[in-house]
C-alpha cells in the first residue's frame, strides 16, 4: 500500500486533476490548495478536514474512495499520527475495515484525534480573539473559523463576538433603535458600519491632503520674491 500511495500522490500533482473532473473540466483549470501536514494536533483537525474535502471535491471525484483515502494518509504524518496511520493502512490491506464514502473515512479521522480536546481548544481560541487593527471583515472571519467546532452558539456566541469587537462598533450597534440580535445579524451590521467608518476616514484623508498641498502653494506663492 505504500507504493500505492506513493504513486497516488504524485498522480494529485499531475494528471490526478484530470481524472477528477468527470462531466466537468473546471477543477483541471484552477489551482486548489494541498492540505498541510496533519501530525495529530487536536486544533488542527478540523482545519485539515475541510482541506482534504476541497481538494477532493475539485480534483480527485473521479478517484475511486480506496484511492481518495489514500491521498488523505499522504497527509498524515508525524506525531501520534503516524502510529494510528500505520494502523489504518494495516486495517485496509487486510480488508478489516472498508468505507463506502471519503466522508466516512475523515468522520473516523476526527472522532480519533478531535474529540472533546478540539471543542475545548476552539473554545479557548474564541474567548481570546479581538479585532484590534483588523477590518470587520477579517475579525468576522477569524470569528466564525474558531467558532465551529467551539460549541458557542445562540447568545453566548454573540457576547463572545460583543466582546471582540472594537467597542466604538459595539456602542454604535447596541444605541440603535433597533440592535442587532442575531450573530448573522451582528456579522452583517457591524461589517457595514466598519465599513463606512472606515471609508469616511479615507474621504477625510483625501480631503486634508488636497488642503494641506492647496496651503502649501499658497505659501510658496506669497514667500517669492
């Protein structure tokens, strides 16, 4: 099976494309991200998860799922991956366990090593988040890839995103008429007004830059002789 995944690996950076793109040729024309070595770490599973099922999705549809599996094990390497690894590939070559689907086959990689631990360091990589020198857009962003998998939902995940805003955005929202209740509400008027403030200052910007170069010509005129 190594020889096999071997031969795999260096078919999804040639011609691996192609063949998943049956009754379409888009994936064959765009450029899709690998995922990054997965060595174990439980803050990184989910991460690694939706990168293999993008790069699946756009480049190996065609492969067979043994085939999409492997590709997968490409991936895993270092730390306690590597026992578990070994023994999956063990488990496959003796016909022990078989998965109808890739998505069986990355459920079982994250029951392995996400499990309580991931909820738990998504959670702490929330409560720590603020937007600082950030847009709204980027905060809103990073928000919302801690959020999955941290177990925050309804009104706490709100407060946690209350909290990481700039308080200037947070004050301006909850003196409305009508605040936002909702997260996606939150996500899309805090975003708005980021925005607008954020345009208004460049106006601003333009505007004393025009004056201040109007001000100095003047004074270059009025100082020569």
């Amino acid at each position: 099976m190594q020889a096999q995944i071997q031969a795999l690996l260096a078919q999804a950076g040639g011609t691996g494309g192609e063949r998943g793109t049956t009754g379409s040729n888009m994936g064959s024309h765009m450029e899709v991200a690998k995922p990054a070595i997965f060595n174990g770490e439980a803050g990184r599973v989910g991460g690694f998860i939706t990168a293999c099922r993008l790069y699946i999705k756009m480049k190996l549809r065609g492969n067979t799922v043994e085939e999409q599996v492997q590709w997968v094990l490409t991936y895993v390497q270092g730390g306690s991956a590597d026992v578990w690894k070994e023994n999956i590939m063990e488990e496959l070559e003796s016909g022990e366990v078989e998965y109808e689907l890739v998505e069986e086959f990355l459920t079982c990689l994250k029951k392995e090593f996400g499990g309580g631990e991931e909820e738990l360091v998504k959670a702490a990589e929330l409560r720590k988040l603020e937007q600082g020198g950030k847009t709204m857009e980027e905060f809103v962003q990073e928000f919302k890839r801690a959020a999955r998998g941290s177990g925050y939902e309804g009104r706490p995940l709100v407060e946690e995103f209350k909290r990481g805003m700039n308080g200037g955005i947070r004050r301006k929202l909850m003196e409305v008429e009508n605040p936002p209740a909702s997260i996606e509400q939150w996500y899309r008027r805090a975003t708005a007004l980021d925005r607008n403030w954020r345009e208004s200052r460049r106006k601003e910007e333009r505007l004393r830059k025009k004056e201040g170069g109007g001000v100095q010509k003047q004074e270059q005129r009025t100082s020569l002789p």
